[in-house]
C-alpha cells in the first residue's frame, strides 16, 4: 500500500503565515522584508519558503525595474503569487493540519486569520 | 557542571552587553535625527529667503545664487552622514550565505540579501540589526539550499 505524496509544501506555521501574507493582497508585489513584517517572520525563515513555493510555481518574482548605479543601492526582489499558486495556496490552507489559531493562541493579525477561524 | 555553569554566566554576560550597547547606539542614533530634523528646519527657513518672486527680467544676484548652492550642498552632506551605513560584516555575512547555495542562484539571493541590508540600514537598523540579519540568513541557508535543489522544484528564473 503506497501513500500518496502531497503535492504542495509541509504547511508548517511560518508557511501558513507567509501565505495568508500574501493572499491577504494577492495582486500586490511584495520584496522579502515587507513579506517578513506582514508575516511577523524573522527574515531567515522566509527565504526558503519563499525558494520552496516559487519552485513549485506557487510563486513568481521580478528584480525591480531600477537601475542600481542610479539608484545607489541594489535591486530588490518583488514577489506576487500566481493564479494557479493563489487558488493552490487557499486550498492547502483550508485544509492545513495544524491550524493557526490554536496554535498562536488568537494572537494573529486580523488580516492573517483564516476565514470565519475563532481568532 | 562547572563547564556548564560558566558558559551560561557567559552567554548571560554577553547578552547583557549586547543590549547596552544597542540602548546606547540607539540613543546616540535618535538624538542624530533631532538634531538633523532642527538643522534641516533651520535650513528650510533659510532657503526660503530665496524664494521671492522675480520682477520680469529681473535675475538672481550671483551672491544670493551662491549661497543657496552652498545651503543645498551643506544639507546634502548632511543626510549623507547621518544615514546609517550598511554594515560590511552584516554584508559578509550574507554573501557566505549566499556562497552556500547552488552557483546558479548564488548572484541572485547575494544581490536579494544586499538590498534587504540596503533596507534594514535606510530605516534605521544599526549595526546589531544588520548583523542580525546576516546572522539569521545563515541559519536557514542549509534549508534553503535543500529547497533550490529539490526536484519537484520546477522553473524558478535566477
């Protein structure tokens, strides 16, 4: 009897947090540390998340459209998810294990909360 | 035991020092900005004096010209020293980070973590933050590592 293999990420905590980030404007860019404000993260946890979901085309991102000699500073990075990853993301947080308010005890932010949760 | 009871004296010792030294350094950073808000203010008022209207045909007077440059170059300076300064350690620290990770995403996340520091510092992280930062990138690197070379990983574009 074989188990069948999830096809999306382990939806730990920080993934939950870095999605509902993200849906909670799914049209809006966002660069790295406005992702780890939104998600209350430090920024080493989202970075592999972030590489996890865009390799599963969940994700896509741009280099922003500045030039760096310009600008004096480096280009950041824009994150945006995709159709497909927005609806695949709604879906696996539907139906994540671990649900976050129990777990954080209500303390989410409320645009981080899952639809009708008791947070 | 006595090994164990030294280093937890240790590590309390340096924490504690650690947060006097962020306290002073802040301290030090929050009367930098008052006192360039009040210059700057200071400045503006000045500047103002230049900003009659001119009579038709009427044109600056090189001495007032002049000295309007020099109050512009001045708060120039200014903000220039008094923005706190990437920190070149906090730097190394992530392109170590970024040097651990498979050579095709290597330039684009040792670019990503320099604009990220580039952020921390232009809003008002100081050096314990930024090291921070580089600090926490290494931890999650070996993870990180794993996610760019799974093989369900599809197309991201480096």
């Amino acid at each position: 009897m074989s188990r069948k293999k999830p096809s999306g990420p382990r939806m730990t905590i920080p993934t939950q947090l870095v999605l509902r980030t993200l849906l909670a404007e799914p049209t809006k860019e966002m660069y790295g540390l406005e992702i780890c404000a939104g998600a209350g993260l430090p920024s080493g946890t989202i970075h592999p998340i972030l590489a996890r979901l865009e390799g599963l085309g969940w994700l896509e991102s741009r280099w922003e459209d500045i030039k760096p000699e310009d600008e004096g500073r480096p280009r950041r990075r824009y994150y945006q998810l995709t159709t497909d990853g927005a609806e695949s993301a709604r879906t696996a947080l539907a139906q994540a294990t671990t649900q976050l308010p129990a777990i954080l005890g209500g303390t989410l932010r409320p645009a981080l909360r899952p639809a009708g949760g008791t947070a | 035991m006595a090994t164990t009871v030294i280093s937890a004296v240790f590590a309390v010792m340096t924490v504690a020092l650690a947060a006097v030294g962020y306290r002073q350094a802040e301290r030090a950073r929050r009367s930098a900005r008052e006192e360039l808000s009040r210059r700057r203010i200071e400045q503006e008022l000045r500047l103002s004096e230049f900003s009659r209207p001119l009579k038709p045909g009427e044109s600056i007077p090189p001495s007032e010209l002049a000295a309007a440059h020099n109050i512009r170059v001045h708060m120039q300076v200014e903000v220039k020293v008094t923005r706190p300064a990437r920190s070149r350690s906090a730097i190394g620290l992530a392109e170590f980070a970024a040097s651990v990770l498979p050579a095709s995403d290597r330039d684009r996340y040792a670019e990503e973590f320099r604009a990220e520091l580039q952020d921390l510092a232009q809003s008002g992280a100081g050096h314990p933050r930024q090291l921070l930062y580089g600090l926490r990138q290494i931890r999650g690197i070996l993870q990180m590592r794993y996610a760019l070379r799974s093989p369900r990983r599809k197309s991201a574009t480096p």
